[in-house]
C-alpha cells in the first residue's frame, strides 16, 4: 500500500489535504449535510440561520473548528517527527506511519457520528497523543539516556540551548568536539546500542573520534597504521598517494583502534588474528562509510581504514573535468540503439563513478533499462535502472538467469566485469535484438581494454563487430591552485611531448619550499597537490578496428589504428591538463607509467 512508504514531507501534504477537502465540503454542503444528518450540527452550525459570523444559512462553528484544527496541527507535526525518527532509528517505520495516519482518521470519522462536541474532541484528541505517546515510551526503552525525549535531561536541553549557558546540561561523548558521530551497522536498534554503548564508556572512546576526525581534516583516503607496544607508525592515503605522517602515542593507537573494533562487531581483545568490519560515521553531517581491517604482523598488529563519502559529488559527465568533445562522443554511444560500450580504467581510478554518471546522462525514460550485478559487489541504484541481483546458486545457470532477464525485453543492459567470453558472447548477440549493451573491464587504455575482452574464454565471436565505442580513464593529483607554480617548459620536454616550440609558453608544478617560507599553504599544507582530476581517452570503433580486432592483432597494431581512427592518447588529454594548469608533468608521467 502506497501509505506504508510515504516519507514525511508526503506525509504532511496528504494530511494537509484531507483537511482542506473537510473544510470545502463542510463550508459548501453544510445544508445539505445537516438536512441527512442533523447530528452533525455541533461540528458546523453556529446557530440559526442569519446568525453565522460569514452570512447567512449554517457555517463552521469558528471555535470549535480551531479546537479541533489545533488537534490536527499536533497530530501533523507528531506524526512528521514520528515519521523521521522511527527512519533514523530503524523502529518499524512503515507500521508507525499506518498506526499514526489511520487511528487519527478513524477517530475523526467516527467523531463526525457523535453528537457531542466535547466527546467528539476527546476522541480526536486522544487518537492524536494516544499512538504517539505509545511510540515515544518504546523508542525511549530502545535508545540511550541522551538521546530519549520528554524527559528531565531532555528538557533541560531544551532550556539549555535556548538559555545559552544559563543551564549546564551533561553532553553525551558524541555531542563534544570534533564533529564526529558514529553509526554501527546492524539490523535492529538493540544490535546497535549493544556496540554503541560499550564504545562509549571504553576509555578510549574519545580518542578514536579525534582519531578519525584529524584524518579526514587532512583529506585523508585511508590510513595505515602499524601499532607496536612502544612506537607506532602512520601513513595517510591523500589524493590517491601515500603521504607520511607523525606518529601518535601506542597507547592512544591501542584504545582508539579497540574502540573501532567494538563499533564493527570486532573482538577488540584479538591483535593476532585478521578481522574486518564496517562503520557508518557522520563528519560534520556528511555521511561516510569506514572499512576496517586488522592483522596481527611480527612486534605488534597492523590496521588499514578506508573511507568513502556514501553520496557520491559526481553526478554528470561535466563534473568529471570532462572536456566537450569527448562528453558528446559519450552521449552519442548512449543514444544508439544497438551495440556495446566497454568502460575501462586500472584499479582504483574511478572507474565505477565514470559509469555511474553516463548512466545519469542517458536516456532513463523512453527506454527501459536495467542492470545485472552479483550478489557480493552491488552498485549505487539509480532511477529508472533496475537491478538483478546474481545470487551463489545462479551461477551455476547463468545462462538460465540472463534468459529470464532478457525475456524482460530491456532496451539497454548494463552487465559490468563480465566473468567469461560466453557471457560476453551472449551479450554480444542480444544486440541483434535493438539492445545496448554496457559493461566494464579493468584496462590500462582503449586498446588494452579490447584486447582483454577479446582474451576471455572462450572468446566471443560476436563482440568485435558489435563494439561501438570504448572509454579509458585514469585520476592524477590536481596542482593546488593556490600556491603552484608556473615554469617556461625547456624544448626537450616539448619535444618529447610532440608540442611544436612556442605552442606553450608555461607549464605549472607544485611550489618549491624555501628556507624564507615561515608557513606551509593552509588549503594543500604543503603538499603541493589539492583534490584529483581525471584524464579520459574516448575511442568511437570503425569498421576498420572491428576487422582487426577479429582478427585478434598484437598491441602495437591495434593501437597504430585506434589513432588512425582519430583516437586521442591519454598522454595527449594530459598535456591539455598541464597547460591548464590542473597537474603537473611528473604526475602525469607518474599515472600514465604506473
């Protein structure tokens, strides 16, 4: 029923609905409601006819509506909040909103019949608190102290934040500095607190918070911590690069990394063994996801953090650094009717957000799209694309599974790492039905990518005169714009690039520290690097390519004409990057060689 998923800005409108559709018909049809049932008279008549306080005939009794619209003001209000808060609690949401919404309507439709005003108000008023009342007791039994509602502690909250410091009110550890909450991941609320609560009162709670917290001050991607009873060591991932840090106390290591441990369900006792977990945390209100990983090594115990924002920044083509040109090439793969688009890039570069965002440009409306995916690595869901999940036991009758799928009669496939050259061959056919198929593989260019495709087993017959277009990306740190600095390239190096002399007359690179800098840049501290930009290499396949590549040519072949077919290089994209401005030449030559 759609009322059990409606959320709560829905909900108001609805309810403000039902009142307005009250208020016509009880203002138009008051005469013809009172001569069917004149018992309804104490909710609508104000008097005799010529009595009313807006004309003539019978109207709503001014006060005794406004009683009654204070009831449903309370009633929308409780019902939002209740509404937000089982969400956010994970309390049964959806019986909630049934319980709120159709007690109230009941008890209001069944006060309609009572002749008594007073006795019909009751009633309103009690379906109102009633429901909500029994909520807020139960969701105080399932939460901590500090976060339960009408009580001693929270009303002195209330009165401390508007009396400023008037009232000192016992924080919880989350509401103290820095800005970091954490959120265990468990089916129920009670699983939670049961992690939750013990963190808390670990001694080392609070250094795990300034833990985390400093890390993401200094952008950090990852940490990798080794922890040993006298010393430890500590590097950050930044901008997709390892970077050295100062090392932190082992007994502020020790706490902080068991704290972890107790919020991922983790034995905090256990330094020998390999454990993994996951957390849920807030940053200044932001929502990330932490992956933690711990391994007992020789003199102590190693551990891994990755984080990773849960609402992605990128949502278009555009927002990737993308120039034009190659963003209509993209779209003009998307709007054909038939055919296969492989995106490509190495691990850890992006890949998976560049396909999430051609997948937000194209056409998710007049076409009918959906996406297989396995079971153990599901993707961000997005409108208008619906998965299917590969489960274990469909593996085994794969072939059976993509036939159910396929009988759907989707317009565009999206299949990503395609486990084996039968797949990809049967992919490869269902063009033959006006499909479009989308899929990835883990490549260091355009060419590399097709050659892999071409390497499952067994190899497809079909798919070298399918491809249409192929897609390659690699991310390189972007130059901190606010303390780079420009140099007159030296001819060799444009020489060696392929850039006639004079075609640029500056290139930029992280600035130099001197003994006279007092202060390291406050935006990149010193890194000389702010952030990542990515370089794409877009290849539109001919019927030339497709020749050759049936033939299954080496490398070197295939490479000479995908640039005879307009093909730019990566390296190519990168030098536009560099005269840009936006990364240096080391780090280009960094990514492209790595």
């Amino acid at each position: 029923m759609d009322i059990l998923m409606i959320n709560s800005k829905s909900l108001v409108l609805r309810r403000l609905a039902w009142v307005i559709v009250l208020v016509v018909i009880a203002s138009g049809w008051a005469d013809t409601v009172l001569l069917a049932a004149p018992w309804f008279s104490p909710w609508l008549t104000v008097g005799q006819a010529g009595s009313g306080w807006s004309g003539p005939g019978h109207y709503i009794n001014f006060w005794k509506f406004l009683a009654f619209f204070l009831v449903f003001l309370f009633w929308v209000k409780a019902g939002d909040w209740v509404s937000q808060d089982s969400q956010r609690l994970d309390l049964r949401p959806n019986t909630w909103n049934t319980v709120i919404f159709f007690v109230f309507v009941a008890a209001f439709v069944l006060g309609l019949l009572i002749p008594v005003f007073p006795v019909s108000l009751l009633l309103v008023l009690l379906a109102a608190i009633v429901p909500f009342a029994i909520y807020v007791v139960q969701r105080n039994g399932k939460v901590g102290a500090e976060e339960r509602v009408f009580t001693v502690l929270h009303f002195k909250q209330i009165i401390g934040r508007l009396s400023g410091k008037k009232v000192v009110v016992p924080l919880s550890p989350d509401d103290l500095p820095p800005p970091i909450r954490f959120e265990p991941i468990a089916k129920t609320q009670q699983e939670k607190n049961l992690r939750l609560i013990p963190a808390r009162q670990h001694p080392g709670y609070q250094a795990a918070r300034e833990f985390i917290a400093q890390t993401l001050d200094r952008r950090g991607e990852a940490v990798d911590l080794m922890v040993a009873p006298t010393a430890t060591t500590m590097r950050y991932m930044i901008d997709g690069t390892w970077v050295n840090m100062p090392p932190i106390p082992p007994e502020t290591a020790m706490g902080a990394v068991e704290v972890l441990k107790i919020l991922c369900g983790l034995n905090p006792q256990d330094r020998a063994n390999r454990q993994q977990g996951k957390l849920d945390l807030k940053y200044h209100d932001v929502p990330l996801s932490l992956t933690f990983a711990s391994q007992g090594v020789t003199g102590g115990e190693r551990v891994v953090i990755q984080f990773v924002e849960k609402k992605p920044r990128f949502r278009k083509l555009e927002d990737l650094g993308m120039r034009p040109k190659l963003q209509e090439m993209i779209k003009s793969f998307l709007e054909t009717p038939q055919g296969i688009i492989v995106f490509s890039a190495p691990p850890g570069h992006g890949l998976t957000t560049t396909v999430t965002c051609a997948l937000l440009t194209g056409d998710r409306y007049s076409r009918e799209w959906i996406s297989i995916e396995d079971e153990q690595k599901t993707y961000e869901v997005i409108e208008n694309v619906q998965p299917h999940i590969i489960k274990a036991e469909d593996r085994q009758n794969l072939e059976q599974v993509l036939d159910k799928i396929f009988h759907l009669e989707p317009n565009v496939v999206v299949y990503r790492d395609v486990p084996d050259g039968k797949v990809l061959e049967r992919l490869a056919q269902e063009t033959e039905n006006n499909r479009l198929i989308i899929t990835t593989v883990r490549a260091k260019d355009c060419c590399d990518a097709l050659q892999k495709l071409m390497a499952l087993p067994p190899p497809s017959k079909t798919f070298p005169e399918k491809v249409i277009g192929v897609v390659n990306q690699r991310v390189m740190r972007r130059l901190c714009d606010k303390c780079r600095q420009p140099y007159a390239p030296p001819a060799e190096l444009l020489q060696r690039l392929g850039i006639p002399p004079g075609r640029i007359q500056a290139f930029f690179r992280p600035r130099v520290p001197t003994p006279e800098d007092k202060e390291v840049c406050p935006q990149c501290q010193g890194l000389g690097y702010f952030g990542r930009a990515a370089v794409f290499e877009v290849l539109a396949v001919n019927d030339n390519l497709r020749k050759l590549l049936a033939r299954r040519p080496d490398y070197a072949t295939m490479r000479k004409a995908a640039r005879a077919a307009g093909m730019a290089t990566l390296q190519e994209e990168g030098v536009l990057l560099m005269a840009q401005g936006i990364t240096s030449y080391e780090e280009l030559m960094r990514v492209l060689q790595g």
